[in-house]
C-alpha cells in the first residue's frame, strides 16, 4: 500500500531542497571554523560569518516545520511526518555546536589553537561535507552506505582525538581555569561531530523505510 501511494500520489519536493540547502550550510560553517582555527587569532573575524551560518540553519529549520503545519494537501510530504520532525532539528544541531565553537573562542579569549582543536574542526569539516553529499540521495532513497559508514569512521576518530586532547589538559599543571575552557571548547566540538553521525543514522533509517 505504502508504495502505491508513493506512485500515484505527488510528493512535495521542496522538503528536499530545503535539506540541501542545510546540508551546504552546514559544510559551509564547517569550512568556516576549519579555516578559523588554522589561522587562529587572525581568522577571528569569521565568528561573524558563522553566526550568520548558525542564523541561516535556523531559518531553514523553521521554514521547514513552518511548510510541515500548513502543507498544501494535495501534496504527499516525500517523507513520514515525524521523519521529517527529527531530521531538520538534527541538521540543524551541527551548525549551532559549530557556532558555540567559535563563539567560545572569542568570550573565552584564546589566544592559540591547540593542535587537537585544530584536528577536531578538520574531522568536523570532513564529517560535514559526507553529510553534504548524502542528503541528495534521499531523493531517490538511494545507499547511503559508503557515507554512513566514513561519518561513523570520523566520529570515531573524533572521539579519539578528544580524548587525548582532554587527557592533555590534565598534564604538565595547566591553570585550572584553563582546564575547564578547553575542555567546553573540546565538548562543543565532538557534539558538533556527534551531531552529524545522528545525521546520518537518521538519513539511513529514512532510505531503509523507503526502499
């Protein structure tokens, strides 16, 4: 019955564009903080781009739940409902990590990136463009297997990383205060990674239901 009704009823299409459009802002902002913190503090200047990033996902989050309550009824949403209800959140959930990273920067006043935030924001990036690139698929429902399964890769790596990073903090009698700024500013990095592996698996239930 469920693929009857995928057939013969039409489906509204810009729910996918709307997903697009996160996914390249969420590489966007990615690309944004990677850059950041290579060439941090003299990068400062691009907190401001990815607030705008952060401001935009918000937009897009709420453009789509704004079409779900008045959608037009003789359109089929290309989703379940409460598919669509846990997937813009989500999207959008990267983006805002990524900006707390940035923001953090500035109100925490650092003065040098420490080379494993500089190697967590790359994993963030590389996590953020295989999000990017998946999102198209869901189109068609096609395998998001090759993408699921490096963004899992990258969060484990992140998930490594940061424990060393952390670890560190706790050597060598790092101030206190010191301790615990880097180590939000770690947090909010492996969530903003963590994010995008919830991405993922919340696309690949999408295509399982679908296909």
């Amino acid at each position: 019955m469920r693929r009857l009704f995928k057939v013969f009823v039409p489906r509204d299409q810009v729910y996918f564009e709307l997903f697009e459009e996160a996914g390249h802002n969420i590489l966007h902002a990615a690309d944004l903080l990677d850059r950041m913190l290579r060439n941090y503090p003299d990068s400062k200047d691009l907190a401001r781009d990815i607030l705008i990033c952060e401001q935009e996902g918000d937009r897009i989050t709420h453009d789509i739940i704004h079409r779900l309550n008045r959608r037009n009824h003789t359109l089929a949403t290309p989703i379940d409902r409460e598919d669509i209800l846990a997937l813009a959140p989500a999207l959008d959930d990267i983006v805002d990590f990524t900006e707390e990273v940035a923001d953090y920067l500035g109100l925490y006043k650092i003065e040098a990136p420490m080379d494993q935030a500089i190697r967590l924001a790359h994993v963030l990036l590389l996590a953020s463009r295989q999000v990017a690139e998946a999102i198209p698929l869901l189109r068609e429902f096609r395998d998001l297997s090759m993408y699921t399964v490096e963004i899992n890769r990258l969060e484990n790596e992140g998930d490594r990383i940061t424990r060393e990073a952390v670890a560190s903090l706790f050597q060598n009698g790092i101030d206190p205060m010191v301790v615990i700024r880097w180590k939000d500013l770690f947090e909010r990095l492996e969530e903003a990674i963590d994010a995008a592996e919830h991405v993922a698996n919340i696309l690949e239930g999408i295509v399982i239901k679908n296909s």
